[in-house]
C-alpha cells in the first residue's frame, strides 16, 4: 500500500480534503506537522478529518464579523476573551475543531491566563463563528463539544444555532445580544462592504452603535 506525506498534499483556496479511518494519535501527528502558523482549517470526529484551505471571501466576511462582535460587546461593556481560531479537542469523545473565530464571553473569567486548553477541564467557547462558503459542516463537532452558540454566515445571511438538550435550535436572535437585532446588522454591514469596502462598512456600523447602543 503506498503512503502520502503531507508535503504531497496540495489543498488550493475554497477546496477541502478529507481523510477517513484517521486515529486519534494519528490526527494529533498531523496537527503537530502543520504546526499553528498556517492557513488552513482543520475539523475532526470519529475518523474522519477534514483541512480545508479558506477563500479571500471567506476571510475577510469572518473578520468583519468579528470586528461586529468586538465593538458590540465593547459597547455593552461586557468583558470577553477572543480566541479566533484556536483549536479545540476532546480526545475523550474523539472530537476537535477550529472555528473561523470564536469568543469566551459567559465563561471569560475561566480562560484568562490560559495559554493551551482541554476541553475535558475547560468549558469551550461561549460563541463560535463559521463562514459557510464551502460546505464545510461541522455541527457534530460543536455539539458534542458542548459549544452552546453557532453562527453560520452563508449565501449572504447569518444564522444563528444555540445549543438545547444536546441539539441546535436555530434562533431568531442572540442570548450574548439581547434585544439587538443582530443578525439584520450584520447581514446589512457585509452587503455594505461589498459596496463601499470594509473600513468603511465598519465605520457605518459604529456609528450606528454610537447612535442606538447607550
């Protein structure tokens, strides 16, 4: 049976690769290979491992999202830790994941310090963000994992998922936001960056907390 190394390995932009029957020793191996200065993704359950290479698109919508949560949670004083896109496995319950980005808000306090997690003794991320623009589905991994909110950004709209005895339940709205309409803005704030570009789509959305945020 012949044998592949990851130097073979060529995953261009927007594409995904899947490797199956993958244990758990032999996923960490991989991890350690690619090291942390990379671009791409990686999610693992039971086996199957996919890396996925993102697109420019897919990037500069996740940043833009993160930037919405950042002033947002500024503006509502809320303390928050944000980890982009850390790795995150349990190697109990043979999952891991990497979000595009994600934040410690609820459990922000029990992070702080913290250079490296585990999820068999830490809580995992309060509220995890994925751009969708390429399938990429990773709802078993966050549900097992116990990440109690979801948001999928895809073909031009955000959802929102929070967890419910064990399963997603999409939502109207956010429990970190309450009473925001928070999917509407950032919907809005996106369609503006492809008009005006990004600076300035986030410069129209701190107005607009400025101006309704007190």
């Amino acid at each position: 049976m012949m044998e592949l190394t990851l130097e073979q390995m060529v995953v261009s932009p927007g594409q995904q690769l899947l490797i199956k029957d993958l244990s758990w020793s032999q996923f960490e191996t991989i991890l350690n290979e690619l090291g942390e200065s990379r671009a791409a993704r990686l999610s693992y359950s039971n086996g199957l491992l996919e890396i996925m290479v993102p697109l420019p698109e897919h990037e500069r919508n996740k940043e833009i999202i993160g930037d919405i949560v950042k002033i947002l949670l500024e503006a509502l004083n809320i303390d928050f830790e944000p980890l982009g896109s850390t790795t995150f496995k349990n190697p109990q319950m043979n999952q891991a994941v990497e979000p595009d980005t994600c934040f410690y808000i609820t459990n922000q306090k029990a992070i702080i310090g913290k250079n490296r997690l585990d999820l068999t003794i830490d809580p995992p991320p309060d509220l995890a963000i994925e751009i969708d623009l390429t399938s990429r589905t990773q709802f078993d991994n966050y549900q097992l994992l116990g990440i109690p909110e979801v948001w999928r950004y895809s073909n031009g709209t955000l959802s929102i998922y929070l967890l419910e005895n064990g399963n997603y339940i999409q939502s109207s709205s956010s429990p970190n936001f309450s009473g925001i309409a928070i999917i509407e803005l950032i919907n809005q704030t996106l369609q503006q960056s492809q008009i005006v570009g990004t600076s300035q789509a986030i410069k129209g959305f701190k107005r607009w907390v400025k101006e309704n945020i007190h």
